[in-house]
C-alpha cells in the first residue's frame, strides 16, 4: 500500500499556490516499496527499482566502425599512396582467426572484430570508398591514399558502457533506450516497482455512460475516459469504478472497498464550491480530507486527502479543468507513490504569439498551438476560447503555456513557458 502519513496533505486551509501543492505533494508523499522481476519484454513503462551497475564492457571488443580495410597506421605512408597485400577477412562475429601481421590489410566489415597483430595492433580502418583495391598476381592489393588519421573508423571496446559504471538510476521509467541498454550488456530482465494501483471515479447525477441514451439533462461521461487514457499512459494499472450518483452512502461505500486494495483513488467533480458536499462527507467519514483552493486556472478547487493508506484525489468536474490539474497537481502526487524520481514535465521557452491579461496571485495555463516564426523560433498561439468546459480544445491545441504569478500583462513576443502534450502522455 502507499506509504502515507497521517495528515499528509495538511495546509491549513489557506488559498494554495501552485508551487506549494506540488512541493507539499512531491515532499510528503512516499513511494511504495513493493517491487517484482520484470524480463525486459514486459518491462517499458515500469520504473527500474534499483541502479544497475554494467558487469561487462560495451562493446565488449574494439570493432570496425566502417565496410574497408583494417591496417597498422604505421604501415601507411604520409605522402604517397601505400599499397598493401589483403591477407585475409574479419566480419561481423566471425573474428580473423590468426594475428595480423605487419604490411598487410585485412578486409573488415562493420561490427567485426579488430584483428590483433603479430608485433603490435592493427589500429586504423580504411573506409572501401576510400581505397582502390587492385589484383595483382591473382592477389588482391588495396591501395591506400595518404591522409587518414591513426585510429578511424574504429570503435573501443567498452566506450559506450565501460566495467563498474552506473548504465541506469534507481526511479527512471524505462523507456526503449533504457530496455535496449540493459539487454547491452546482457541482462534478461530488471526489478522494478509494482505498478502503482490506481481506482478512476466519476461522481454526477447528469452523467451517462457513452452509448446509452441520454436522458433529459443529461451529459456523457468524458472525464473518466480521458482518466483511464491518462493513467494507463502513466504505466499505473487502472480500475474502472464507473459512475456514482451524488448520493454519499453510494460514493462512501465505493471509497471505502476501492481503498482496500488501492494505492490512489482518483474522483472527477463534486469538489466546487457549491456543491452538494457528498465526496467531502464521503472522505471524512473514512479519512482525513484537505480541500485545496488552488490559485490556478482552470481547476481552481482540488481535493486531497487519504483513506487508510489509500491516496485520494479529487479533481474538478469540468474537463478542461480536470486535465490540467490532472497533469500539473495529480499527475506528479502518483509518479512519486509509484517510485519515479523525475517528477515535473520540462517546460521549453517558445515566444508569445498573443496579448493576454491575467490576474495577479494566480498561476494561469492557457491552450495554444505552436508555429514556426519568420525567424526560426516556435510562437504559441493562443486556443480562441477559453472555457472550462470546452474540451475540443485541448484536442485542437498543442499544449499550455504556464504564465506566473507575478504577471498581469502577456505581451506578444515576449518569451513564455510551454508545455507540450506529448511530454506529459
Ligand atoms: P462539478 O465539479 O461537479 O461542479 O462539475 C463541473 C462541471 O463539470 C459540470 O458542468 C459537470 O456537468 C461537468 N462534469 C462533471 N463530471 C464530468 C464528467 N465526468 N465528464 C464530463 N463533464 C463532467
Ligand atoms: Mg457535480
């Protein structure tokens, strides 16, 4: 289960900056602990549960870099061409069974091994559309051009992972470079943590399920889509709760089982001001519950809160409102429980292609897409709409832009803050 304290989320109350949400959820919250062995097949999207240090060199052999002609440097004249005997063959897995000797060439491909040699090593590789090869006397000669610097077209062994070094660290979700580079150095699979147990909850009389008919006033249920995509997307393994009425015996009942063998529960709606306070009832009830107003915009109103050991957040209700915090607050709260150490997505600076007047204390995303200046530099352009609700909008821009507390003025070409959607799913 997670590793929560009591009170864990505890803040008294006060209208919370953005910033202090993430610091108190990054610092207060603690991975679980638990992890299992994953072959590397199963492993992508897993977050790697220990360091691995390399047991062996990569490559684990000096080999040609290039298709040509394995040489000793100092066989080669520095001003005319130098012509050699081809004495033999080296190629990929099939080493040159005998030393090279001085004066001749070895046909190399690329990949094979660097022959060694009878008095020192072979130490340079010849590029073939460098070289002429010629035969002589039924014997294939090549003929070198001056120039070539000692040591081309030749790569060392160990120089991408060298003996005793750390190839990978504790808390990175494994990405296919990463998998590639354990299976390098000849590992079958790696420990990592179990996946993070994460139960999804839409709260709402007005909700439907897509593919009924929806009654008078009725809406469907995006939010919990959009949740199950973006959990799974952060490699968690994702229980669908379905839809509870705003009725607190129902929602109480299915916090209370869903906490029972879950790491984080996730509800969307029923946290504004306003509401009908079933969720908060709910959570008290069986937990401590912390109400964040957060000055940020869209989402304003995010709740959190444990059951048990069972994390518990609840997101806005409208799903403009709940992406965004899903992806600055939430998304972060979880890849700390499941063990990941990079927390926070990387924000690029791209240049305002728009005016914008914001309030002061608060943090505002706004949705743009981005397109390439006169000059080169990306320029954000501003979704035309604003509302909370409006979710074609997230699908027709590119990302948000993240402009600070401290301003009340955006003035177009001044540089701002981006975060793409794709770095965040
Ligand atoms: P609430 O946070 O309950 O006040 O809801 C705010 C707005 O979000 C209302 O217009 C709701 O109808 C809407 N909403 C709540 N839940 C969902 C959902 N699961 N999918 C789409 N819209 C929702
Ligand atoms: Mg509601």
């Amino acid at each position: 289960m997670a590793q929560l304290r009591d009170d864990c989320f505890n803040n008294d109350g006060k209208l919370l900056l953005a910033n202090e949400a993430i610091d108190i959820l990054v610092n207060r919250v603690h991975p679980i602990i638990n992890t299992e062995v994953k072959e590397l097949r199963h492993s992508a999207g897993r977050i790697i549960a220990e360091d691995i240090i390399s047991e062996k060199d990569v490559p684990p052999h000096d080999n040609s870099a290039v298709d040509g002609f394995a040489v000793f440097y100092d066989d080669l004249s520095q001003v005319n061409d130098t012509n050699l005997i081809v004495g033999g063959r080296a190629t990929a897995g099939h080493p040159l069974p005998r030393l090279q000797r001085r004066g001749e060439a070895i046909r190399i491909f690329t990949g094979a091994q660097m022959p060694k040699g009878n008095v020192g090593s072979p130490d340079t590789v010849l590029m073939q559309e460098d070289c002429k090869s010629e035969i002589i006397n039924n014997i294939e000669n090549v003929i070198i051009p001056p120039g070539i610097q000692k040591g081309a077209n030749t790569r060392y062994r160990g120089e991408d992972i060298s003996e005793g070094s750390k190839i990978l660290n504790v808390g990175t979700q494994l990405r296919p470079q990463e998998i590639g580079l354990a299976a390098s150095i000849g590992l079958t699979s790696l420990n990592v943590f179990r996946k993070l147990r994460v139960a999804i909850i839409s709260t709402g009389d007005e909700l439907f399920e897509p593919g009924v008919t929806l009654k008078s006033g009725g809406i469907y249920d995006s939010n919990r889509y959009s949740l199950l995509a973006l959990i799974d997307s952060l490699g968690c393994e994702v229980t669908d709760l379905g839809i509870l009425p705003d009725s607190e015996p129902s929602i109480r009942e299915t916090l209370k089982s869903a906490a029972m063998n879950h790491d984080a529960i996730i509800t969307s709606a029923g946290v504004s001001v306003g509401d009908e306070d079933h969720l908060r009832t709910a959570v008290l009830e069986l937990g401590n519950l912390h109400f964040w107003k957060l000055a940020i915009k869209p989402g304003r109103p995010v709740a959190f809160g444990q059951i048990g050991r069972t994390a518990f957040i609840g997101l806005p209700g409208n799903p403009v409102a709940m992406m965004i915090t899903f992806l600055i607050i939430a998304r972060p709260a979880l890849l700390k429980l499941a063990g990941a150490s990079n927390l926070l997505p990387r924000l690029y600076n791209v240049q305002s292609g728009f005016d914008y007047k914001k309030k002061l204390h608060r943090r505002e995303y706004v949705r743009v897409s981005l397109k390439i200046g006169n000059t080169g530099d990306l320029i954000a352009y501003k979704f035309p709409r604003d509302g909370a609700g409006i979710l074609s909008s997230l699908v027709e821009s590119e990302g948000i832009i993240e402009l600070s507390e401290e301003i009340t003025q955006l003035n177009k070409g001044e540089m701002v803050k981006f975060l793409p959607f794709t770095g965040v799913s």
